[in-house]
C-alpha cells in the first residue's frame, strides 16, 4: 500500500490577514511547501480579466499556432498540448500567454509587499524576479492534468534555487485540479524525471498521487514551494476554466545551471553544467540590492548599455 503523506493541510498553512513571518519561514523550511489564505486576493478581478483576454485572444489566433517540441505556440505565445479525444478541437491550452510584459496587474502583484516579506524571509534580503510570470490554464471539461514533478528538472540553479508563488484565480478542488505537494520532498535532491503528456515528470508508479497532499483552496489562496518539491495537478472535470497565476523569485546571485523540457534535452544539458555562466538571467529586483559580481560577466552590461 502507498503511504500517504503524514502532514495535513492545516500544518502547512498561515493567513494573510494574520501573517506571521516566523511561523510562515519556519513552514516552509520544514517542508518546502506553505499555504498562504487569501493573500492574492486584491488582484483577483483584474488578474481574471487579464487571463481570460488572453485566452480568447490566443483561441483566436489558434490556426497560426507553429509546432515546437512541447506541442504548439500562437503567435502571442501560448502553448497548447493534445486535446482529449472528446473536445470539439484537437488542442488545449497549457501555457497562457499573460506575463509581466502584457498584464500590468501581474506584474504589479508579483510585488506584493506581504508575499516579498515571506521570500525575503525564507532567501534573505536580495531577491530577483525569475522568469517573466507565468499562467497555467486548465480548459473546462477535461482540461490537462500536470503530473507530479519537480521544477528543478526544467530549471536546476546553483544555489537555493527560486521559491515558486502558485495562486489559485478560481475556488479550486478535487474535481477542477487542486495542487497536490509532497511535503518534506525538498530535501531528497533532484530526481530522476521522465517525459510524460506533460513533459517532465516522475514515473507514476513510483510517485503515484496518493504519495501526495491535495490543498484545496479559495480564489487568492497563495502555495509556496520549492525548486526541488514535488508538486503537480490533476485534470479540470468542472464547466469551467480553471488558471493558477505563478511568481518565482530568487537570490539576486543564483542562476540556472540546467534548463530543459525533456529527458533528452535535459541529459544534453547536464553534460554542460560547467560551462553555464551567472549572467543567464538578471531578473528585476524586488528587494534589496545587487552588487557588483566580477564572475557574473560585465561584458553583458557594457553590450547592453550600447544597445540602449
Ligand atoms: O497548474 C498547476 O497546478 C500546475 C503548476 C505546476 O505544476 C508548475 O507550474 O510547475
């Protein structure tokens, strides 16, 4: 028989209305994973307005979608994966084109003052955006199941690596795809992940869903986790969508040393881990200050400021 994680919900979960900071840390560090109520919720109508825009734009621009090796893009940047055989077409979002540079309310709330205490709290005080935002979308009756992963399979930094800020946009259950955690899975290092529906992921027979912890929640609830805790989502059975908004964040000096989306990609680049060099991403800062590395190449800079 699978044992079933030993932590509940309630350990693992604070309040924004109530914050306690030590106790928000301290949850984290113990499990690699927090639940934080209601701390999104002052985005929540603008960040629904923005998602479903662009989801009606990308459905819009859907026959100019270009093949790529994780299923399709639209022109504005969506990706779309193998619908279920009962859908009226042949592909499903995954990916939502919305990000920092085309929602000004993402942006905004990726500065959320009470959410960048709780990173700074858990990565100390210099913190950079990584990546742009993201937008997982779960089209209704059907819509794609996430499998059990961890994210540092498409994202390995050298250091602590981001904290990932997933916050639910609708009330999200069992039947419209909760995300499920592995409490405690920070600390068993980076496995070993293969390609699956939807791309990297951990062989089902070894971490079958009931290894892990459902966290239903409310519009605005926030779940922090890790780079190395296994985390992922069932399928959407609801009539009606069904987007997570994610913020990731990390020490202004980490960076990525192995970024792939498949098991062949990823196996490329872990031949290459030496070679990878600090400059691979400046994210925007959200705290604190980043000083000048000699190791994080100042050729970019003096490229850049010529080009500005
Ligand atoms: O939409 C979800 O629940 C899946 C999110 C996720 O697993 C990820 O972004 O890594």
């Amino acid at each position: 028989m699978t044992a079933a994680p030993a932590v509940a919900v309630e350990d693992i979960e604070v309040f924004a209305d109530d914050l306690d900071l030590r106790k928000a840390a301290a949850v984290y560090s113990d499990h690699g994973c927090l639940v934080v109520r209601g701390l999104m919720k002052p985005y929540l109508a603008e960040l629904e307005r923005d998602i479903e825009a662009t989801a009606a734009q990308s459905l819009a621009l859907l026959d100019r979608a270009e093949r790529v090796n994780e299923g399709w893009v639209t022109p504005d940047g969506t990706l779309l994966i193998p619908a279920p055989s009962h859908y009226s077409r042949d592909k499903q979002i995954m990916v939502l084109a919305v990000s920092y540079t085309t929602s000004a309310v993402f942006f905004r709330s990726a500065f959320d003052s009470k959410t960048v205490d709780i990173v700074e709290a858990v990565l100390g005080p210099n913190i950079e955006i990584f990546g742009s935002g993201q937008c997982l979308y779960k089209e209704p009756v059907g819509g794609h199941p996430k499998h059990l992963h961890q994210d540092a399979a498409y994202f390995e930094h050298r250091y602590e690596g981001p904290v990932g800020v997933l916050s639910y946009l609708v009330d999200t259950d069992l039947v419209n795809g909760a995300l499920h955690v592995v409490p405690g899975s920070h600390t068993m290092g980076v496995l070993n992940h293969i390609d699956t529906f939807s791309h990297l992921g951990l062989d089902e027979q070894e971490w079958p869903w009931e290894k892990s912890l459902p966290v239903v929640g409310k519009a605005g609830d926030s779940i922090f986790f890790h780079v190395k805790t296994i985390h992922g989502s069932q399928e959407n059975h609801s009539p009606k969508p069904r987007p997570v908004a994610i913020h990731r964040y990390r020490r202004a000096d980490d960076y990525v040393v192995i970024s792939a989306t498949t098991a062949a990609n990823r196996a490329e680049a872990e031949k290459h881990i030496a070679e990878t060099r600090k400059s691979n991403q400046r994210g925007l800062m959200v705290r604190g200050f980043r000083a000048y590395e000699q190791e994080a190449s100042t050729q970019d800079f003096a490229y850049s400021a010529k080009r500005a």
